[in-house]
C-alpha cells in the first residue's frame, strides 16, 4: 500500500456499498440494479493502494445505516462512516454511532427543499452532533451553499463540503455559487473532498485540475481530501476506481501537497492516525 515518509496510509475519503434488496427510502432519485459489496470494494483498495476509507451512506437508502454499520464492523481500523440521519435523532443514537466507527453526518439535500437549519429540529441535531464530536458532510448544488455554510459556521463543527461543492457542469469553476464556496478557505473550519469530478464538468473539460488548484490556493491543500465516489452512482459508464485516483495523480502536485490531500489530512480528520500510532507501539 502507498506510504508517505511518515508510514501513513493513503485515505480514500468516499465511497458508497450496497447491495439489491435492501430496504429503500421513499422519494428516492434512484435505485443501482447492481450490488457494491464491501469485499469488491476492499480488492480495490488493495489493488490501488489505499490503505484507509470513508464508507458514505447512500442517499437510496436514507436513514437505514444498518448495512453501512455492518461493514464498518469488518475492519474497525481501517474503515470510517458517514451516516444519514433523521433531524430528531436523540444524543444517545448519536453516540452509539460514534462508537461505531461513524465519524460524521452528511446532509444529502441534492433535489430537496433547503431545511432552516437555525431553528427547530436542526437547530437541535447540530447541537448535539457538536456535542458528540461528529462532523458535518453537505452536498448540495454550489448555487446554494452559502446559506447552508454560514448556517453551519455558527455552530462549533467541522464541515466538509462533498464533491468540489458540486458546481452547475456547464459552468465549472465559472459557476457563481463555485466562488462563493472559495470564499470560505479563510475560515479554517470548512474541507472539501475533491472527488466525482464528473459530476461537476464534462468528460475532458480540464475542471478536476482548474478546481483542485483553485481550492488549494484559497484553502490550503490541508483542508482537502481525495475521495474516489465508488462506485460512481448514475457515472459508471464513464468512471471507474483507477480514474478516480488518476484524476488526482496526474495533476502534476508536489508530493507535499499530494501527501497532505491523500494522506495527511484525511487520516488526521477521520482519526486513522490515532490507529496507527498505537498500532506502532503494539
């Protein structure tokens, strides 16, 4: 597996897994007719390098984590979760996830009406994730992240921001809402994964590397983090995991940079480095 100087694992930052026949949210968008099983996914780390991931809970399955859990439960060192929540879980459902391994909650508000998260019951949950030490992953169109992120700020949470923020892909990096979301690098509190670089431009269009350069200028490549979108829901067409990971590679980064994007950051933010101190003192 790929190491840095300091031994640490490259991090692949979000992939999904999932099988058919499992119980599906109503108002879904979509559903795969394919399984994407963790031991398919697990091969491909291997066979790529990655030591670490993040498993995002799929949007199609809503608020049933049980199948994401019941991965992280195979490889509590190596893998991480983002779960998907109701607004009203309770402080205790929380900390039952932390303690398995979830580390975040991600808000999937592609296609939704954009909830007021200043009042009520998101007033609440953000409370209580703060409390708990989880972070927040927003993914929504670029056009509307500020609200969302100022909302965000004024709670003490991390934020990551999914997807190069999901710029409209007939703009790219000229999408309005795209430099709004550069604005925010000065806050030190916001990440952003760049990945599913096909979900924001067209094939060939040069966006994952104007993006990438763009976020790293206002963010610092500390507040990044590499992710390959496995396995490329409603993209699998056009993408597969060696791409992902070329996408990155091939942008011609420093190694510093690289490490920091691939391995550093990642490992320090979803708490892999802790597993791997300890596993040098065993």
């Amino acid at each position: 597996m790929s190491k840095t100087l300091s031994g640490a694992q490259r991090v692949d930052t979000h992939a999904h897994v999932f099988e058919r026949g499992l119980p599906l949210t109503d108002g879904r968008r979509y559903a795969p007719a394919y399984d994407a099983t963790l031991d398919t996914y697990l091969s491909l780390l291997d066979a790529h390098g990655i030591g670490n991931a993040v498993l995002v809970q799929p949007s199609f399955l809503g608020t049933d984590n049980r199948y994401m859990l019941k991965a992280l439960a195979r490889d509590t060192q190596r893998l991480r979760g983002v779960a998907v929540v109701a607004p009203d879980i309770d402080e205790t459902a929380l900390v039952e996830l932390h303690e398995r391994g979830v580390t975040g909650i991600r808000l999937n508000l592609m296609e939704q009406t954009l909830p007021d998260l200043r009042s009520g019951s998101w007033k609440t949950l953000l409370a209580r994730l703060s409390k708990t030490g989880l972070h927040v992953e927003l993914h929504r169109n670029a056009r509307d992240l500020a609200s969302l992120l100022d909302a965000l700020l004024e709670v003490d949470i991390p934020i990551v921001v999914d997807h190069f923020g999901r710029p409209d892909p007939d703009q790219g990096i000229d999408d309005p809402g795209f430099g709004a979301l550069l604005g925010y690098g000065k806050t030190g509190r916001v990440w952003v994964k760049v990945s599913a670089a096909y979900r924001c431009a067209p094939a060939g269009s040069g966006f994952a590397g104007d993006a990438t350069r763009l976020l790293i200028e206002h963010f610092g490549a500390g507040r990044l983090m590499w992710g390959s979108d496995w396995p490329h829901t409603q993209h699998e067409h056009a993408a597969h995991y060696g791409e992902s990971l070329s996408m990155l590679l091939d942008l011609g980064l420093d190694s510093t940079t690289l490490d920091a994007i691939s391995t550093i950051t990642p490992n320090a933010f979803y708490g892999f480095e802790k597993v791997h101190a300890s596993s040098e003192h065993v």
